[in-house]
C-alpha cells in the first residue's frame, strides 16, 4: 500500500451507507482506516500485466466503493495470474461527506489539470506502470447516461472498446462508445489514460446519487469481475 495524495483523507465510516454495506473485518478496517490520512492505493499479486480497479472519482457514487472494497477482500488470498491495484477511495473526504465533488472540483473533469487528486492518480498509473484501467462509477435516473453502461473510446487506443464489448457481453452493461477519447469533454480519468495509450473504460451502475440502490453492489462487483476476467 501507498498514498496518491496526503490531503483527501477522512472518516469514510462516517458515512452509512458505505459501512452498513461492508462486512467489518480487519482487512476492510485496514483499508478504511489508511483511507483517513489520504488516497490510499493497495496492490495484490506480482507479475504479469498491471491493472487498475479505481472507484469514488465521484464521492456520492457509492455501489462502486463498497464493491471495490468486497473485491480486495475476496481477492486477498487468490493466486493471480496478474497485479492488481485498487484505489476504493480515490477522494475519501468527499465520500464521507457523501459529496459528488472534492473541494468543489469534479474529479472526473480534472484529470489534465496539474495536482488534482485525479491527475496524481494518473501519474501513479504511469509511475506504477499500469497497463490497464478500469474506472467504475454509478448513475442514477434522468442524469448523464442514467442506465447501466460501460464506456469506451476507438481512438488511440482501441483496446478499450474491446474491453467494454468483453465487459457488455458478460453482465449485459450497454457500450457508449466514441470514436476518439476526450473528444466530448476533457478531464474524465478514463479519457486522459486512452490519450496516454493506457486502455481504460468507464463503468456505470445505476442506483440513486448518495444512496445504495438494490443489487447496485453487486452490479457494480459483476463489472469489477468481468473486466480482470478479460484479463485471464
């Protein structure tokens, strides 16, 4: 384990809805507590290709969290065929406060902009080597797409649409796709990382903003799952 950044951390079990979701044992408090003294990225297995399970760009958009969270743990003490990083938490302050935005900034808007919390994980990603990420989210209704969905981009790296027609095919997420990343807004993390030739997709579960919609956990965990099962 190692930190993006020092100064997004918070009391995530402060928020409700992410703790009477989570089965309190001491690999979860763990990862709860480093998440108090910043953006926490944990790693599990050696070897092989390097991807990335990343949730909580936007902070209210909880099924994700929670389901990244239930990965690692049951990942732990699998023997991987590849290494794994997870970031659950990637702004905590804004998901205890249960907040779409971290100090009025869209993470997902910021990621070209020098020292966001996005923008350091993507120096991460590059630091670390990471040769694939997958960025998940959820949605609710009559917002921006409002069903479940796995976006992707044709160009420059088109891998990624690959990786949503694999993810699509398997838990029935409807593919947005366009034809070159970043080309409808700047700054989402899954766009900054097809532009620097890292095959990313954006995961999407729909379950009402600050709250944890039925079965939305386990959506979300079923696109965790299929995107790594992409990668054998």
């Amino acid at each position: 384990m190692e930190y993006i950044c020092d100064f997004s951390g918070a009391y995530i079990s402060r928020n409700n809805y992410v703790l009477e979701n989570l089965k309190i044992n001491g690999l979860t408090q763990f990862i709860l507590e480093k998440s108090v003294y910043g953006t926490p990225i944990f790693k599990l297995g050696n070897g092989g290709r390097k991807i990335l399970i990343l949730s909580g760009i936007h902070g209210n958009e909880l099924p994700p969290q929670i389901a990244n969270v239930r990965l690692i743990n049951e990942l732990v003490d699998s023997k991987l065929n590849n290494t794994l990083y997870f970031i659950p938490f990637a702004a905590p302050k804004a998901s205890m406060y249960n907040q779409r935005l971290f100090n009025s900034m869209d993470l997902n808007r910021s990621s070209h902009i020098k020292n966001s919390i996005s923008n350091l994980i993507i120096q991460k990603i590059i630091d670390l080597g990471i040769d694939f990420v997958g960025d998940f989210h959820s949605t609710s209704y009559n917002s921006n797409p409002g069903f479940e969905s796995v976006f992707a981009s044709k160009s420059p790296t088109s891998e990624s649409v690959n990786m949503a027609k694999h993810i699509s095919e398997n838990v029935g997420s409807k593919i947005i796709s366009f034809d070159i990343a970043g080309s409808t807004y700047k700054g989402a993390v899954e766009d900054v990382c097809n532009l620097k030739g890292i095959p990313a997709v954006t995961c999407e579960v729909l379950s009402p903003f600050a709250s944890v919609g039925e079965g939305s956990v386990l959506k979300s965990l079923s696109q965790m799952k299929s995107f790594i099962n992409y990668f054998d």
